[in-house]
C-alpha cells in the first residue's frame, strides 16, 4: 500500500519525522509530499524543504519525497496511492483537519484520510513555532532533526 504524507514542511520538525518513522511501518512506501503553498508566505523554497527532508531521511528505498502543487486528490490519485496520512496534535488541528478530509472524500471517494495521533512530545511543536524561535535566536535543539539544525539557523536567525 502506497501512503502520501502531505504538508508544508516549513522546515521538516521532530514532530513531522515522527509521524514519518511511524507511518512507514504500516505501508509499503511512503510518499511525503511538500505542498508548495505559496498563500502561507513559507520561509523556505520548495526545492529547500525537501533538501531538508532528503538530509534527515537519506537514501530509501520505502520513502519518497516530493512536491505537489494543485488539488491532493488528483495528486493521490496520478501517483497510485489510496490514502492519505495525516498527523494530528491537538484540537485545533481537528477541526480543519476534519473539514479537509470530507472536503477530499467530496472530492474523491476513493480517497481515504487516515490520522496518527502526535506523541506526547511533540504535540506543542509546529514550524511556525521553529521559526519563531529561530528568527529571535533561540535555540531549536531537540526540535528539529540535529542534522538540519544549523541549516535551518543560518537561514532563519537574525544577526
Ligand atoms: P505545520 O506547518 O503546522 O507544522 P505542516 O503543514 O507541515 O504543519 O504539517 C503536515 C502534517 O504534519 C499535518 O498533518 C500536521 O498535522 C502534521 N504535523 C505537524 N506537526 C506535527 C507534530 N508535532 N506532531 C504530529 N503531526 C504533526
């Protein structure tokens, strides 16, 4: 079974990574596609984010990383998957969540939207949150992948 794994990805943090860890375990390949969503004004290009997802994962063969721009239906459908993945943190996330799946089920009944509920560590945390943090010089140990870390300063703190 092929799963897509879609978000903005702005940068990949520990809670993305985790859901990803976890995801591939129920799934032949795992598809994690980076929405190019240029509405939400990301910090990093496209080409960025999944260099960033590229590093933390590195060469696999059950996983393949990729943007999409468009509808995530069609986009489902053109590479053979029949679900999505989805994390889910608390309930602020339920509610748009929720509205998307129907949304896409509306849109392709074939298309299921499946959840992963956060771990506990990582319910708090989101990119916005990274770069907030990383833009005022904190520091953003722990909350995104170590080997990324560093790129993701340089990019974001201000000096
Ligand atoms: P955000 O910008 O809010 O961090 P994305 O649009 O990149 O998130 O999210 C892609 C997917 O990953 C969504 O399904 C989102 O709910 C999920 N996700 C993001 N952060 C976490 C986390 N800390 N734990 C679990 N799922 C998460």
């Amino acid at each position: 079974m092929i799963l897509v794994y879609p978000g903005s990805f702005d940068p990949i943090t520990n809670g993305h990574l985790d859901i990803i860890t976890r995801a591939v375990y129920i799934c032949d390949k795992l598809i994690v596609a980076v929405g190019s969503n240029e509405a939400k004004k990301p910090a990093f290009s496209v080409e960025e984010r999944i260099d960033l997802i590229k590093c933390t994962l590195g060469e696999r063969d059950d996983i393949m990383v990729t943007s999409f721009s468009g509808l995530l239906a069609d986009f489902v459908k053109k590479v053979g998957a029949k679900a999505v993945i989805k994390g889910l943190r608390a309930m602020s996330d339920f509610e748009y969540e929720f509205q998307m799946a129907l949304l896409n089920k509306n849109l392709e009944p074939d298309m299921e939207t499946l959840f992963m509920m956060t771990s506990v560590n990582y319910s708090y945390l989101s990119s916005s949150a990274v770069k907030e943090i990383a833009k005022n010089g904190g520091n953003i140990e722990g909350l995104v992948p170590e080997c990324i870390r560093e790129k993701v300063m340089k990019k974001l703190a201000c000096r």
